[in-house]
C-alpha cells in the first residue's frame, strides 16, 4: 500500500513538473511571437525611403484609413496623427493636413511639373533631375507613398515654402510632433544627409520611441536607421 502511494505521488509530481514544463514552453513561444511582432512593426514604421532608397512596393503594403478632415495615412499612424492634429487645435493652433498618401501615378505628376520648371528655365535634363529632386521626391522615391507622411500647414499660410516655420503650428509641431511619435523628416541643414531641402512642413511616423530618441540626439532618420540597423541602412551622403 505504501509502495502504491509512494508510485501514485511521484506520478503526480511527475505531471505537475511536465505541466510546469509546458506551460514554460508556451510561455516562451508567445514571448517570442510578441518580440517577433513588435520588431516587425517597428521595422515597418522606420522603413528608409529617400532618393537612393527606393519604395519597395513588393513588401511594403499600405492600409489606408481615412482621417476626418479627408486625407489618408496608413491605418498604423493615424489613431496619434489624430491625436496630435486635436491636441494642436486645442493650443490655439490651426493645423490643415495638405497631404498624407499619394500614390505614385499622382507623385509622377508632381515631379515632372517641378522638373518642367526647371527646363523651361534653361537647365539641362540632368540639372533639372538633380534639382527637382532636391524638393519633391521621383516617384517611387517618396514616402508619402508609405501613408506614414503628412504635409501640415497652418491655416492662416498654406505656402509650403520656409515661411511655413514662422507660424503657430509649424511651431507647435516642432515642440510636441515626437509625443505622437512624429519628425520632422528633412530639418534645416540636413540636406547632406536626407537629399531633400528643409521643409517645415512635412512630418514621417516613426512610432513614439523612435520619434522621441531622435529629437533627443538631434538626428535625422537615416542617422537613426544607421546608428540602430546598421545592417539595414544604405546611407549615401549627397554631395
Ligand atoms: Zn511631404
């Protein structure tokens, strides 16, 4: 009878053990799913495009929800773009998103008019491709083709010119944009580094993290993609 219990509770002991065993396996597997997950996500919200780094269209599909004043972002950035735009409005700000998703038929169209400028004023085709590409990007080459982009002007100036930096919202922006885990995309005096002028205009979702370190080390997301995923980032420094 002894012996019989003896068995019965190392039977026991041995369940509960190969319960506890399981249970750490799943456990482990759903923590790996969430890490997985999560750096999906974040790799997805830091993808570079720029005028060397191509959107891959192939890998890279866009969700699109629409925001209430009518433009469209992709879904993942719009619930905090939502957010910032109110809590601009409630500062006494009058912020109009001007742009969020084009697609590239519509970039096409843009480039080439800025590219006409240039030819009608005497340059050459590779001047004119070198300039225009400095102010709107070619097509394929343009994040707002990502939906994580947005062109925000104040009310009261539409321009998107430099101007754009002196007014309430652009001012607020560059104050609060990284709570909602926006940047400023091409800040002043980065042109070496991002390919594109200055344009107090234009925000890029990051994600919070990503937004908040990069207005703490004051750089730009090719630095962050560099100095994070090094083995991700083409980083070409234009002449
Ligand atoms: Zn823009």
């Amino acid at each position: 009878m002894r012996a019989y219990e003896k068995n019965r509770n190392s039977m026991i002991r041995l369940g509960i053990l190969c319960g506890v065993l399981c249970l750490a396996v799943v456990g482990l597997l759903v923590f790996r799913v969430l890490i997985w997950s999560e750096n999906r996500q974040q790799t997805r919200l830091l993808v570079l495009v720029n005028d060397w780094n191509g959107v891959d269209s192939a890998n890279f599909k866009v969700k699109l929800q629409k925001l209430q004043c009518g433009a469209e972002v992709d879904t993942h950035c719009a619930s905090d773009l939502e957010q910032m735009l109110t809590d601009c409005r409630l500062a006494g700000c009058d912020p109009v998103v001007v742009c969020g998703y084009r697609d590239r038929e519509e970039q096409k169209k843009l480039y080439e008019k800025e590219y006409s400028l240039y030819i009608e004023q005497g340059k050459t085709c590779d001047e004119a491709t070198v300039l225009s590409s400095r102010k709107v990007a070619r097509p394929g080459r343009s994040e707002h083709e990502l939906g994580l982009s947005v062109d925000i002007v104040d009310g009261s100036y539409r321009e998107l010119d430099q101007k754009q930096e002196e007014t309430h919202t652009a001012k607020w922006l560059r104050e609060n944009a990284e709570r909602y885990g926006f940047v400023l995309r091409y800040p002043e005096n980065s042109e070496s580094v991002t390919g594109m002028v200055y344009q107090p205009w234009h925000y890029r979702y990051v994600g919070k993290m990503a937004a908040e370190q990069m207005k703490e080390l004051g750089i730009c997301l090719e630095e962050y993609v560099q100095m994070f995923f090094s083995e991700k980032a083409v980083i070409v420094h234009k002449k």
